[in-house]
C-alpha cells in the first residue's frame, strides 16, 4: 500500500515508522515549520520515508494539492492521511479534487468547523452544548447573555487550546472576546485563517471529561479504548495528564462508545481513527469536540502500556483495504501519564532530580527535563510542564494516590510548589 502522509504531531510520527516496518510505501508531505521537535529519533523517521516532499505550507489546500497530484502521477497513492488537525482540512480538500482515497471531505470540514458541528448533531437529534457563532464581540455577549453564563469562548476551528477562554460573567466574556479577537500573535502565521472565522460562545458542561478512541472503516466502527482525564482539583479547565480506562461504570462507557458512533455517523465520518471529546453530563454524554485524526500528546504510549497493542498499528489496518481490524483485549488495571506541572512558577533547585521516580512501584516511564526544557537551576513558568511519569495501579483511585505520593516527594526535590490534587 502507497500511503501518503501530510503533516504530523509529535505522536503520529510512529505511524510512519511502523508504516515502513510493515513494508508499505510512504510518501510524506513535511510542513516548513514542523509541529514536532528534531530530535534524533524524529529525523530518523521522516528520513526513512520513500519520497519526502519538504518546505511545505500544508495548512493551503492548493499546495498540498499540486504536492500530492505531483507524487501520485508518479507512483499512485492507495489513501491520503493527516494527523494534524490545522492540515485536516486542505488534505480533505486535496483528497475531493484528486479523488484520492481518504476521509470523507464534508466530514472533516464538518469537524473542523466546531459550530457546524454542533448544527449536525442539533439535526440527528443528538445530545450537545447550547452554542452560537459570533463575528463582533457585541454579537458574542449578547450570545453569552442567551445560553448562559458561564460559557467558553474560542475560535470555531481552533487547536490545542489556544485563545480559549472560560467566562462566568460579561467582564470575564469581554476580555476573552479581545482575546480570540486579536490574539493571534500567539498563533502560528500559517493557522491564521483557521483562528479568524469569528467567536464560537459554548454552555460550559460540567461532568467527567472522557475521550472515545473510534476507528471507522467500511461502515463498521472499532472503539478502541475510553479514556479518562486527570483534571486540577483547584481549576478543572486545567488537563493534568489522561489515563486508560476512563473512571465510568459499565453503563456510562457502553453509552459514550454508542454516543460517538452516533457522532461519527452525523457528520460522516467514514475512514481513519478518530478522537472524541465528551463530557458525561447529568444528562449523559455529551460532544465538546471531534478530532478527525488519531489521539495526541501522551495517550499513544498511555494506550499501548494499558493494551499492549499500538494505536497506530491500528490505524494503517483501518487504512489498508481489506486488513483485519483488532480490538485490544481485556484491560489489566489501570495506566495512567501524569504531568509534572508548576503551580506558581519558580527556580529549580540546584539539586533537582527524576533519577529516584523510574524505582517507584507501578512506575512504567518518565518523560525527563531534556524533553521539556527544563532542569536543575532553570525557571519555570506558572502551569509549565517540567516533566512527566506514567504509572500503573489497580484501578484509577491506586493511580491517582500513588502518583500523588510522587508528586509531593518532586515538591521537596524540585524546591517549587506543583500542581497536586485531582477534580474527579
């Protein structure tokens, strides 16, 4: 199978890597300025690659166009993927004019555009969150005012929380307005367009905050793990690490798989693996978002220490025509990846070190400073990231203590004061 990638986030560069492994060609559309870091390990996979087409803008669907008629006249391509939500939309674009195999092109327009979303699921009938897209910031209070306070403010095709904004009241609404508004220097040039189509005012839903991880192909759907969200105990907007499985009783997970198909099935979402956001309500589950691309950050590992499979393995047999689709089987307890986050900000002790964490009991991995930038000596910003474990426990109350213990023992190590206590 001739698979072309355009784009990637740091995790979905292992989709490549097994994708020459298992043999299959590769041609990859690489951005001029990668969403990833140059590590060794990086550059090794991106120059393994077939045929490499560099130096692209791939958020211009005329460009990943004319990039990928240029690879297919010489090689066909069997399926068109993007793992990186700002190039979803000129890959599905490209995919339509081409007619080259990939994710429905409507679905992921349909994704990407968070308020047209929300109008799919208002018309199949399903479960979501009072909305209303705004082009001023008096159109937006005025919204505000409507669904009812408190509510978040951001732009409708956004990315990885930037210029979103929670507002319990016309002041707080205000300035978040200012802030999507005229925000953008805190955006990459490229994801401009995508950060300037107005202001998506949201109810803000209280509950669990849960992911499905949701393979489509051929008309069946594959859900592949529910996972659950590490939330600060002192602000719940902020994410501190994800684990796998989600803490839901049997009920609550069957329903936020059916909800998520049902999702899938309203804006069409037809090939690939998919991340959905929900939150479980009073009233159920309940969409915050969908990803039209495979689960970021952390939970690729998270995943393949609970199922001992990869999920990236799994998306090349959802891409590959007539491939086996395997579901993990039974989880063993509990994984969980746990940011190390500063709380108030500060300098980093002299002394400051990770080596003792990898002994700890149920410890499976620790991301270092080298990762983060961070280390002995250095400063750090309030709600920095200065490193990270991953653990396993019994269940999600086992990880949550141990990790709490660790936690405290890095306060004293560390000489700053982190973010320690967990919401649900």
């Amino acid at each position: 199978m001739h698979i072309a990638f355009v784009d990637s986030n740091p995790a979905a560069l292992e989709a490549i890597r097994l994708a020459k492994e298992a043999g299959h060609r590769v041609t990859y559309l690489q951005s001029a300025d990668p969403f990833y870091p140059p590590t060794e390990k990086n550059l090794r996979i991106v120059g393994s690659v077939d045929h490499l087409v560099d130096g692209l803008v791939t958020t211009d669907p005329e460009t990943v166009t004319e990039a990928l008629a240029a690879c297919h006249a010489v090689e066909p391509i069997d399926v068109v993927t993007g793992q990186l939500e700002l190039s979803a939309e000129s890959v599905a674009l490209a995919c339509r004019k081409l007619g080259l195999r990939g994710t429905a092109t409507d679905a992921v327009l349909t994704a990407r555009r968070k308020d047209r979303c929300r109008a799919a699921l208002d018309r199949a009938g399903l479960a979501s969150a009072r909305y209303a897209l705004a082009e001023t910031e008096q159109e937006a209070l005025a919204a505000a005012e409507e669904i009812g306070y408190p509510v978040i403010l951001k732009p409708p095709s956004g990315a990885d929380s930037l210029l979103s904004y929670v507002a319990t009241d016309a002041t707080e609404a205000t300035a978040g307005c200012r802030g999507v508004l005229t925000g953008l220097d805190a955006v990459p040039p490229q994801w401009h367009e995508q950060f300037t189509r107005g202001i998506l005012v949201e109810e803000y839903l209280h509950g669990t905050l849960v992911s499905v991880e949701l393979g489509a192909k051929d008309g069946e759907f594959f859900p592949f793990a529910v996972s659950g969200r590490f939330r600060w105990a002192e602000d719940e907007v902020v994410e501190l690490g994800s684990y796998i499985p989600a803490y839901l009783t049997e009920e609550q997970s069957t329903a936020c798989v059916a909800y998520a198909i049902d999702v899938c099935r309203a804006i069409g979402l037809d090939l690939g693996v998919f991340h959905l956001e929900i939150m479980v309500t009073d009233r159920g589950p309940v969409l915050v978002e969908v990803n039209p691309r495979v689960m970021g950050g952390a939970l690729p590992t998270i995943y393949r220490h609970a199922t001992g499979t990869d999920i990236f393995s799994a998306l090349l047999d959802v891409l590959e025509p007539g491939a086996e689709v395997a579901l993990p089987g039974a989880l063993d307890g509990c994984v969980g990846g746990r940011k190390v986050m500063a709380r108030d900000g500060g300098t980093l002790s002299a002394g400051a070190s990770l080596d003792w964490v990898a002994d700890e009991p149920g410890v499976l991995e620790v991301v270092g400073f080298d990762d983060y930038g961070t280390g002995p000596g250095r400063r750090v910003r309030s709600g920095q990231i200065v490193a990270r474990f991953m653990l396993r426990g019994a269940d999600h109350p086992s990880v949550v203590r141990t990790a709490e213990r660790i936690l405290r023992r890095l306060e004293e190590d560390l000489g700053i004061a982190l973010m320690i206590g967990e919401k649900d």
